[in-house]
C-alpha cells in the first residue's frame, strides 16, 4: 500500500494546496526583503554620523585584537590600527601563547608607532570553551576605556569607521554597533567568489534585517558599550558558546537596546582563500546555526537560497495559475543574478571611496557609478555567483551530516541545541 492511497484526493488535495501556498508566501517573503536591502541600505550605507557631534569628553576606545599565527597581511591589517587618529585610544593584542608568531608582528608595530597605547595579553583563561573569547578574555578584563571595539585580525581599520561607530554608540538607547562583513579587492575566483556572496547574497537579508529593527549582528567587527555588555553578564560569560556573537547581541537586544549598523561595511583584507576554504567555513557557520536557531536555519533558511525558491515558487505558481514553471524559473534566476550584482555594486561603493585620498562631495552620478564596480569583470561575476548558488544548496546537504560537530582550528567541537558547546578533542595540546 502506497503512502498517496492512506489518504483520499480530497485531503490530497488540501495537503497540496497548503504547501503551494507556504512556496508563495515565503517567495512573497525573501522579494520583499530583497527590495528593502535595495532601497533601504541605500539610507544606511555610507551614510556616516557627523564627527562634530562628539563633544570635547570624547569616550575612550579599546581595540581588542585576537590574533593567531600569521599571514601575509597581518602587519597591513594591524598598522591600520596603529595609524587611526582619535585622541583617547588603545590598542589590545591578545595571542594564546608565547611561541604564536603573530607575537613578533606585534612587537614591531610598538617599535615603529612609540606613542601609541598598546598592551600585549598572553594566554587566555582555562574555563571558556570559545577559542577566540578565550584570547580576548584577559584583554576584556584590563580594558580601560568605555567603548569596546572587537576587531579580528582580518579586518583592516580606518578613521572613518572608528569615528562612524563611536558616533553612533553616543546615542543612549544604542548598546552595540556592528559591521556588515565585506572583503577588501584582490585578484583570484576565490576572491569573487567572496566578494560576491558578502555583497549579494549575504547582504539581501542582512541589510533588510537591520533597516527592519531585528536582531541580525556578526562578531566580525563590532563596538559595545562595556557597562551595557557587563549588565549582561559581560563578554567572557558568551565564552561557552562558539556563537558568543549571536547570544551577547541577543541579549542586549532582549534588554530593549538597539543594535545598530555602521555606515562602512567590515574591510576583510584577505590575503590567501580557497573555494574549498569558503565552502567549509559556510558549513562551519551553518552547522553554528542549526544548533541555535534549527527551525529557521532547517527550514526557512534554505528555502530562501536562490535556486531551491526558485524551484518552489515555479511549482507553486504552476500549480495555481499554469505559469510555465521553466519561463519563470529561468526569469527568477535573471532577476535575482541583476539584484545581487546591483547590491554588490552599492556595497563596493564604500569600500572603493574608504581608499580615496580626498572624496570629493561635488562629483557626479557617473564618478560614484565607477567606484561601484567590483575588481573583477561581468564574466567572473557570473560564475562565481552561479558557483556561489549551487554551493549554497551543498553547503545546505553536507551541514546536515554530523550537524552537532565542528571543527575549528585545531579543536573539534560538539554543540547540542540552545548552542551549548564542548571540547571533544583538542589536537595543539597533543603537540605539547
């Protein structure tokens, strides 16, 4: 006996109905933010708080840096550091232990910048699960200014954002302000290959989330006020989750704090990537989101991915109306390859005059139009947004196997649900 002969047409016919119209209403969903992406980032990005608003008391700030080991832009990423102008600031460079060469890199930025306040914190505390909270733990204890600014050791720093973010945290109901992750331009596939999804399909939501008011930060780069994080429990208590990022802005935003995005996106400054390097960190951070949200990451985030929404609406479209599911697909696939291509232009904008010497204010349309292109042509742009899209759905698969494991560097992690975190293995202690 078939499973379709347990039920009559009738039910058949409902269950049918049912699922149509869910493939309609979360298409209607993921167009909608789609377009307030479109219009609305173009109100937040590069939009920046005015510096004269700051007052003669200006808050203090406390870079933390978690570093480990070394690559071929590190000194580029950290000097960018050392090189921003504010008058009341520090620098917090945290490594796990005394052997990581990142320690020389270090070492030799205090030498060429003298006046600048930077402390060098080794080792982190033996109780919190999470890598790189541990790193910053001691860092986080010894700060000394009122804003925090937790920047990785890819991200490279400037004025301008510094000034942006620290205008922004002067609001009172404002406890966090964050970056949307973006990468500086460098030749190679891979490097388009993550230029385009940071600016096209991560940005579809991430943008529209944040101009809706929802709760929607990565810890990449971000500032905090460190009263209003104590007040809730303080960064090294998020250190049992892997996801401290997600669970600290959570909180703040439960507390009825606003999170808010800076104007300039995050500068990446990556130096060396792998297609295979981007599709295992997209597992990494999709298995993350299973354990933590699993209903949304299970089941809504997939269905919103390109290729199986577009599937879903073109059923569901022939289903109701006899839409030629094949023309519609085929439309949708169009539409959304220009959408992610205007989005990625609107985002690299910024990036482009972050790296202008002197922007000038009176330019035209046509000026600020070339400084959206992408360092990569229209043909590259294609295959990787064609490659990116079919990733996603493997990404999607290969997530799913062994869901509660992750691997992290020279650690492998179990999670269970709610985001709870512990160490099944830890291979740099075998070393020793």
């Amino acid at each position: 006996m078939g499973i379709y002969s347990l039920l009559d047409d009738q039910t058949w016919s409902y269950i049918i109905f049912f699922v149509a119209v869910i493939g309609l209403v979360l298409y209607g969903m993921s167009t909608f933010f789609i377009i307030i992406s479109q219009i609305g980032g173009r109100f937040i990005l590069y939009k920046k708080e005015d510096p004269m608003t700051l007052t003669d008391n200006v808050p203090g700030v406390s870079i933390i840096k978690p570093l480990m080991g070394i690559d071929p832009l590190l000194e580029v990423n950290l000097e960018s550091h050392f090189t921003l102008s504010y008058p009341k600031l520090e620098i917090l460079c945290c490594v796990q232990d005394d052997q990581d060469p990142a320690i020389n890199v270090v070492n030799k930025m205090k030498e060429r910048y003298p006046k600048v306040d930077c402390k060098l914190f080794i080792g982190g505390k033996d109780d919190i699960i999470n890598p790189m909270v541990n790193n910053m733990a001691p860092a986080y204890d010894n700060a000394q200014y009122e804003y925090i600014w937790i920047s990785t050791s890819r991200i490279k720093a400037n004025t301008q954002i510094l000034l942006d973010m620290v205008c922004k945290l002067q609001k009172p109901n404002v406890a966090l302000c964050h970056q949307m992750p973006f990468t500086t331009d460098h030749k190679g596939f891979a490097q388009a290959l993550e230029k385009t999804y940071f600016g096209g399909a991560f940005a579809r939501y991430y943008l529209a989330f944040n101009v809706l008011g929802l709760c929607c930060a990565t810890g990449m780069s971000y500032m905090v006020k460190k009263v209003l994080l104590d007040e809730v429990h303080g960064l090294n208590w998020y250190g049992k989750y892997l996801a401290e990022d997600f669970f600290l802005t959570y909180a703040l935003h439960e507390k009825g704090y606003r999170l808010v995005l800076s104007a300039y996106p995050a500068q990446q400054n990556l130096a060396q990537t792998e297609v295979m390097g981007y599709k295992n960190r997209m597992v990494r951070w999709l298995r993350l989101r299973l354990n933590m949200i699993p209903l949304v990451s299970g089941f809504f985030e997939p269905l919103t991915e390109c290729i199986p929404i577009g599937i879903y609406a073109a059923w569901s479209l022939y289903h109701f109306l006899g839409i030629n599911p094949y023309i519609f697909f085929s439309i949708h696939i169009v539409a959304w390859l220009v959408s992610d291509y205007l989005l990625l232009r609107m985002v690299q904008v910024g990036h482009s005059m972050l790296n202008l010497q002197t922007p000038n204010k009176n330019q035209g349309c046509l000026f600020y139009y070339k400084q959206g292109s992408p360092p990569f042509s229209k043909i590259q742009y294609l295959f990787a947004w064609i490659l990116r899209e079919i990733l996603a759905v493997w990404v999607f698969f290969e997530a799913l196997v062994s869901p509660r494991t992750i691997k992290w560097g020279k650690r492998t992690y179990k999670l269970s649900l709610g985001g709870h975190t512990e160490i099944v293995s830890d291979t740099s202690k075998a070393e020793l």
